[in-house]
C-alpha cells in the first residue's frame, strides 16, 4: 500500500469510533494505542460485561473484541451486542486455535477473525476492509437512485434527518433539488 493510500484510509477511519476488548493488560495497551492512530475516538475495555455497558452508550462503528477473556467471553459478548445492533461491525482478534470457539464466533455473525500476533500489514488490510464494510451499510438506496456518499456527508444528513423527522432519502432529494434550481 502506498503512502496515498495509507493517507486517504486514515482519513476515512479517523471519522469512525472503536472500542477495543481485550483482557490482557499489554495487548489492550498495545491494540488500543495502535488503532488511535486511525480512529476518531477507541474506547477500551477489559471484559465483556464492561464492553456491553459502555457499548450501550457509546455505539462505536467498530469492535475488537478477543474471545477467550475471564467471565463473559467474546462470543458471549459478540452475541449480546448483536441481539441489540444486528449490524455492528464485530472483528475477533485472538490467539486461540480452538476451532470450536473460531466456529461459534462465525456462528454468532463476527465480521473477521484476525490471528494474533498482528503486523502492520494485517491492520491496514483490515482497516481498509472496515472501510469498505461501513460505506456498503451506509449506502443510500431508492428505487430511483442510488447514491454513495462519503461518510462525514453521510453523517450530516443522517443529523439532519433525525433532527427534522424526515427519511435521510428526503434531505438528499431537497438538497438536489435547491442545487439544480
């Protein structure tokens, strides 16, 4: 991946939220400290019942999550917080072979599985594959047309649709219209 490229991923992530879930101290220090580079804002968290709270409040657009942590694990929690957004971007960062858990995670609906130990290459594949995840699921669609927008666009016309009451299809059909009049 070149520089530019590297450049015009950061500044699709950096307007994304993440919340790390890990329960090794170092790992989590490390995976938390890594992914501040490329997100706006990574909430991190070293088990799963403290994950689903705060996953509550804060919607993050993506999850990393380990599964074999003390209590609740990363399935269990992967299955939580699918139950409340059947959409969250959910990726398993783990050392475990145990192609049981690995099977039971995909089970559950986990968007990626990532082996530990990660190199920087793995990340920005990765990276470039949320991306990609989260402009399919904020694609705008109609039966009349179909329309991409980048993603802070995309934000400001969600904001503007909600505040308003009106579908997100009705701000961008106004804003067409008052641009060609």
């Amino acid at each position: 991946m070149s520089n530019l490229d590297l450049i015009q991923l950061t500044e699709q992530t950096k307007k994304l939220t993440a919340m790390v879930v890990e329960d090794e101290k170092v790992t989590n220090e490390l995976l938390s400290s890594t992914f501040k580079n490329f997100f706006a804002k990574v909430e991190s968290c070293f088990d799963g019942d403290t994950a689903l709270k705060i996953y509550e409040q804060m919607k993050p657009d993506v999850i990393f999550v380990d599964i074999i942590m003390s209590g609740m694990d990363g399935i269990e929690l992967s299955r939580k917080i699918r139950e409340i957004n059947p959409n969250q971007i959910i990726i398993v960062i783990s050392a475990s072979n145990d192609m049981e858990k690995i099977s039971e995670s995909i089970e559950v609906g986990v968007n990626s599985f990532i082996q530990k130990p990660i190199d920087t290459k793995k990340i920005i594949e990765l990276l470039g594959n949320v991306v990609s995840m989260i402009a399919k699921k904020k694609k705008i669609e109609t039966k009349t047309f179909s329309i991409s927008l980048p993603l802070d666009l995309y934000e400001t016309v969600n904001d503007n649709a909600k505040a308003e009451s009106i579908s997100k299809n009705a701000v961008i059909i106004r804003a067409l219209r008052s641009f060609y009049e």
